[in-house]
C-alpha cells in the first residue's frame, strides 16, 4: 500500500484524524532523516514506512480503550512503533503512553520528536528490567519471542493487563511450543498489513 492508501484507512477505519496524519507524516519524515545516520529502522523498509510501519503500528487502537485513565507500555519501541503510533492517535490525557528502549540514540530521537510535535509521551532509557512497568495495556513490536514476553508479564509488569504482541508468521507455533502450565486466554487477530502476521493478545490476571 502507498502513502495516500495507509493515510485513507487510517482516517475512515481506524479514526485517527487530519492533526494526527500531520504529525505521523513528520514522525515519518523525522524517522527517514534520523536513519541517514543511525539504525532506527531497516534501510529496506524505508520507501514502505506507512505501511510497513505506521499501518502495522496503528492497528492496534482497534484493541486499547483509550476513553479510561488506564496506562501503556511498549517494550523496547526503537524508533516508536508502535508506541508514538499509539501516542499520536491518543486524545485523552488521563490515558498515558510509556516507551521503554535501552539505546539512548533512540530514546533521544523519541523526547526530541515529542518536544517538537507536542506528543503526550513518557520516555524510559535501559533495560526493562530496571524500571518498575505498571500498566493495562502492554505492546511490542519485534522486541523478545512470544516465551519471554510470557515471562516478563508474569515477572516483571505489576498490573493485570492485556499484552499486545505484532508478530510475524510464526505466531501460531511460537504458542504450539509453549509450557504446558501455559493456561491464561488468548486470542490470535489477523493484521491488516499481512496475511501471514498476527496480532497476539494475552490477558493476564494478577492476584
């Protein structure tokens, strides 16, 4: 899909409006620039950033509801897919957005594309592990195998919540191969940018 083709299903199918498609397009235009002189995304999927970026980031709306005082966490968020995506797209300020990456070139690049386009986002530099992660909702995109994901939800983040997982084509086996003592509900969506990829979705109970 071209530029003009993500921007129309972005408008009329996932709700973003005319404000966010500005700033998407500077995010976009930021993240290319920034690229020149530092890995934030592969080189080969530059001329495909709405699609496969952008697009594939902010599918994710259609399961968060942004309308609470909830919170957000990705993990390990590069260059902010999803999670400046996701952060664009939010218009309720009791609802917050945090980005976790250890590389501080990247966290650097997300707070100054924050200050200039006024996005509502905390920025967390380091491990994950050094953090205390609190939220409802957690996201990653290309971050850790389905296994550690598990763990860190189960470890780590403190809150009940829905963790939200872009994976590629090996979603289903990656599931197939996990511990028998698995035994919390999940679902598997399809995504939007390709047949072969797959939304996981986790609810995790806390006692």
């Amino acid at each position: 899909m071209n530029e003009k083709e993500v921007q129309s299903i972005l408008l009329n199918k996932l709700q973003f409006n005319q404000d966010s498609l500005y700033k998407l397009d500077t995010f976009c235009r930021e993240v290319i620039e920034y690229n020149l002189k530092f890995n934030l995304i592969a080189k080969s999927t530059i001329d495909n950033i709405w699609d496969r970026h952008v697009l594939d980031s902010a599918q994710l709306v259609k399961f968060i509801d942004f309308n609470d005082g909830s919170s957000l966490s990705d993990l390990g968020t590069g260059a902010g897919f999803p999670g400046i995506v996701l952060a664009i797209f939010n218009k309720n300020p009791k609802f917050h957005v945090k980005l976790y990456d250890k590389s501080r070139v990247k966290t650097k690049f997300l707070i100054n594309l924050c200050e200039k386009l006024n996005i509502q986002a905390e920025i967390y530099e380091g491990d994950y592990r050094s953090h205390k992660i609190s939220s409802e909702y957690v996201v990653s995109r290309a971050f850790k195998k389905l296994e550690e994901h598990i763990r860190i939800s189960r470890e780590i983040i403190e809150y009940s919540h829905k963790l939200i997982i872009l994976k590629g084509r090996n979603a289903l086996s990656e599931i197939k191969q996990l511990n028998k003592n698995f035994n919390y509900s999940y679902s598997l969506e399809k995504s939007i940018t390709s047949p072969d990829s797959k939304i996981v979705i986790i609810n995790f109970e806390k006692k």
